[in-house]
C-alpha cells in the first residue's frame, strides 16, 4: 500500500511538472519579486523629491508653479496603495503607472526649467539631487523592463498548450499587461547640464 502511494504521488508530480504547474509557480514567483523592485524603485525617487524641493524653494525667483506640479504629482502617486491585487486588476494597475508617469513628467519639466538658473545649477546638493535622480530613473525603467518580461513569460505560457489547461484547471489567469502611456518620453531620466564652476554650499551626499 505504501508502496502504491509512492507511485502515485511521483506520477502526479511527473503530471505536474510536465504540465507546467512548476514553471506557473516559478513565473508567479519571479513576477512578484520584479514588481517588488518597481515598487521599490518608484519610492526611492519619491523619497528624493523633498530635498530637491528644500533646494529648490532656495530659488527665489524660480518658476513656482513647475515646483508646485512635482509636489502635487508626489502626493498623488505616493498616496495609491499597491497590494498583490493590484497586479490582477488591470484598472488599477493603470491609475498606479499613470500617477507616476506624472511624476516623472513633472519632474523632467522642473530640471529642464531649473537649466536657466545658473545659481542653482551650481548648487552642489542640487547637482548631487540630479544625478541621484537620473540614476533612479534609470533603475525605473530596467525594474519594469524585467517586470513587464516575466509578466510576458507567464502569460505565453498561459496561452501555450498544454500549459493552458493546467492554467485552466488551477484557476491561473492571465496577468494585466504592464503598459505606459508615452512610454518614449517618460523614460528618459530628467537631466541636467551641469556647469564647470561648483559649488560646495549646500552639500547633500547622493543616495546610494
């Protein structure tokens, strides 16, 4: 009898491993922690932006109204909460990108605003702000570049025969496709040009 079971239980892990139940667990894996580190990402920008303000407002006659946007686009993006449901509905998975596609637009337009005012280009915590902030952008998108393949990965799968039984049978659904909206230009990080003569007033180390 025991013997029996044995048998049994390896025949039914051969079905499931050649059905793809295993690669469906490894996919669903490998997506959540991709996710994980868009998430991840899109924080560390949001968590950069009230130094650059402080600096910013420094800026007597800077253009208010573009520092304005970048604070209220901050709020907005940091005040939708992402839970594991989020990655199933594609609805608000969309209001999540799109909230920091306008963060990042926001933030583009001010460090192209701020390239008129010399003062605060020569500023070194300004200057350290931009690159920590370019650097972010960059990881921005290789995080969801990597989130958007595995989400591809699972979903072929899920389409492929036989894989598409197992997925019928256990309930696994396809997952919302990871699109952003002008995708060209809110992926390019903000930049700045900065100037030859520094300045060491102000100094605020980059985040690592």
């Amino acid at each position: 009898m025991r013997r029996m079971g044995w048998i049994v239980t390896l025949g039914l892990a051969m079905l499931l491993s050649g059905c793809g139940y295993n690669t469906y667990q490894q996919l669903d894996e490998k997506s959540k922690a991709a996710w994980s580190e868009v998430v991840n990402q899109y924080q560390r920008r949001a968590d950069l932006i009230p130094n650059l303000q402080a600096v910013v407002e420094r800026q007597a006659n800077f253009e208010r109204n573009t520092l304005t946007d970048v604070i209220a686009a901050r709020a907005k993006a940091t005040s939708i909460q992402v839970t594991p449901e989020t990655l199933q509905d594609p609805q608000a998975l969309a209001a999540y990108q799109q909230a920091q596609g306008q963060l990042g637009g926001a933030l583009s337009r001010l460090m192209a605003v701020a390239e008129a005012y010399p003062e605060l280009q020569a500023n070194q915590a300004f200057r350290d702000l931009a690159v920590s902030l370019e650097g972010t952008e960059n990881r921005i998108t290789v995080a969801r570049n990597q989130y958007i393949q595995t989400v591809q990965e699972y979903n072929v799968l899920r389409r492929s025969f036989p894989t598409n039984l197992t997925g019928m049978v256990m309930g696994y659904k396809e997952k919302p496709v990871f699109s952003v909206a002008n995708e060209a230009e809110i992926s390019v990080a903000p930049r700045i040009t900065m100037p030859a003569n520094t300045s060491t007033e102000g100094r605020a180390a980059p985040a690592q």
